[in-house]
C-alpha cells in the first residue's frame, strides 16, 4: 500500500494496478485515492469508468482503455470482481473447472502487453491465483497489491490518525473498546470515527461512555455481551440483552445461532489453547482475528470445557424444536439464557 502512495505522490502512476484480498474498504479506499489524484471532477463523465460483476467484458475493457482521454492526459477504469485472475475449481466430477472464460482471459492477457499510456487499469479481485499466466504478466507491466485485514494495533493507529485531524484524542484502550463495539469492520469503524468527529470538540478526548452514547454496536458485540453475561452468571443483563435485541426486531432463531457460533469459538480457543497454540495460530486456524480470539480467551475463563459442550448440545436440540414447530421461538431462547445464566 506504501507503494502505491509513492506513486501518487510521485506522480508515477502505473499504466495497470492489481488489487486483491478480503478487506474492501480499503481497496475501495485506494481506487479512489487514485480517482482523485487522475481524474478531473469536470471530465469525470467521460474519463471514468466503474465496471462491476455483469457488466464486465473484455471487449467493453478494450473499448474503454482504446478512446482517448478528454482534457486529460489519463482516463480510470476500474474492474471488480472480474473473475478473469482467479484459479480454476473442482466440478462434480471432480476436474478442474475455469472459473473464467479462457478465451476473454487469454486476449485480455495479450492486450494488458500493449496497454496504452493514456489509461490507468485497476482490477480489484476478492481471490486470485498467482500462477495463472494473466497474474504473472500484470506483474510485470504493473503493480500488484493484497488488500488484508489489519491487527489491531494498525487498526487503533487509524483510528488514531483519523481522530487527529479533527484535533480530537483517542487512547488505545478506548480506540481497542471502539472496534470491539463496532465489530473489527472497517466500514463499520469509518461511520462511527464520522459520529465521534462531529459529536467531540477539538482538544478534546473520545471516552468509553462516548463511544456507549453514540455508537451504533454491531450484532456480533452484542451477542459477545449477552454470551459474557451468561458465562459471569448475570441473568438480568443476560435478559436486557437478549429483550433489547428482541425490541430491535432480531429473530430469536438468529440470536440462538449467533449465540451458538459464539459458544463454539469460545470452545474451540479453549481446546487450542490446552494445546499450547498462540493467539495468531488460533486466529488463522478458526478464521479469525487475532484480537477478537483473545477476547474469546478472556471470555472462556467462565465457562468449563464440558459446560461448553452441554450447552451446545442443547442450543442444537432448542433449534430443531423451534424449526419443527413445537415450541415458541422467542420463550425457548430466554429460558435457554436465564438456565446457563443462572
């Protein structure tokens, strides 16, 4: 990402760009750092171009990079999404499958060669597969960049950052309770920092009651807090957890299943952890963050191994029954709460 900022600032824009991973706020982020820094708000119309899913085609790239600029020395097409770098997949019958038309692929990879100057190319792809031929020649006429979620301390340095220049001030034990309250997500992050720059003063300093008064929690804390007070045997939070969830129209049946899912990674970090596995080992093995797994750490001192596995059993048997019909949905989850909360 550094580099691509080198290039902007410099002046040095590459005729192609390859954006890739999983975090697509700040890949999103980086296609518009590049928009402003190319495209003339005035000709935008005709210099500008975002092509997503089905609207994408070879020829319709060709066309766009082919016309010349307007008032301009470089015109901006960006592509998400395109499926053209992706790898191959199994079928039913268990052969390799393309995921792309290998005809648009193969042109698409001859016309990257002789890419004219006059366009800067963006392709911003959720997966890729680094040996396809396509990747291997991007690479060398552009840039390639993986877009990954970040840890937590450059998390809270953005935060910090982006507080700043409003002159407003944020620790990092009250910026590390924003991202546990707004979930991690950075989209998520962005419009609740655009809440706390518009409610602080300048000179002054965002507080946890800030973040509580203000702050929309995601459905993923919100369970965290409702399974927290069950492990600390707090039923009448547990129960103005689970009402308020209900009062904001959310399905019991989905409560019980994030409460499930919850249950099980909290379960899952206990077994790893027994087993002499870090913090970033059980991140990558379980599919998440790192700092969200040393909450489910913290949290799996109130909870036993057993106790864990008891319960789930019985979530499982709750859910069959409220799928099936034989109990009401909204009662079976608050007596499941109020017996382990107890």
């Amino acid at each position: 990402m550094k580099e691509i900022q080198k290039h902007i600032k410099s002046g040095d824009i590459k005729k192609c760009y390859l954006f890739y991973g999983s975090e697509n706020f700040l890949k999103k982020n980086y296609e518009e750092r590049l928009k402003k820094a190319i495209i003339d708000p005035s000709f935008e119309m005709m210099n500008y171009l975002c092509m997503e899913d089905k609207s994408i085609s070879v020829e319709k790239i060709m066309d766009f990079c082919e016309t010349m600029p307007f008032f301009s020395d470089k015109k901006l097409l960006i592509v998400r999404n395109s499926g053209y770098f992706r790898g191959s997949k199994k079928g039913d019958d268990d052969t390799e499958k393309d995921t792309g038309n290998s005809e648009e692929v193969d042109t698409l990879e001859e016309y990257i060669k002789n890419l004219p100057d006059s366009v800067c190319l963006v392709f911003s792809e959720d997966e890729i597969d680094k040996r396809k031929k396509i990747y291997k020649t991007f690479t060398k006429i552009g840039y390639a960049c993986e877009f990954k979620t970040p840890d937590e301390k450059d998390i809270i340095e953005w935060i910090s950052r982006s507080l700043k220049k409003y002159k407003i001030v944020i620790s990092k034990s009250t910026a590390s309770y924003l991202i546990r309250s707004a979930g991690g997500e950075l989209e998520n992050l962005s419009r609740e920092i655009e809440k706390l720059e518009s409610y602080k003063k300048e000179g002054e300093e965002v507080t946890v009651k800030d973040i509580d008064d203000i702050c929309t929690k995601s459905l993923e804390t919100k369970i965290f807090d409702l399974v927290g007070a069950i492990g600390k045997r707090k039923p009448d939070k547990a129960l103005t957890i689970y009402k308020n969830l209900i009062l904001m129209k959310e399905y019991p049946g989905m409560i019980l299943y994030m409460v499930v899912r919850q249950f099980r990674l909290i379960l899952q970090c206990m077994v790893l952890t027994n087993a002499g596995e870090d913090m970033k080992s059980i991140a990558t093995m379980i599919g998440i963050r790192d700092f969200v797994v040393k909450e489910y750490i913290a949290q799996s001192k109130n909870f036993t191994v057993s106790g864990l596995k008891r319960a789930l059993e019985e979530c499982i048997e709750i859910d069959m029954s409220i799928k099936t019909g034989l109990i009401d949905a909204e009662t079976a989850v608050e007596t499941l709460i109020l017996k382990y909360s107890i």
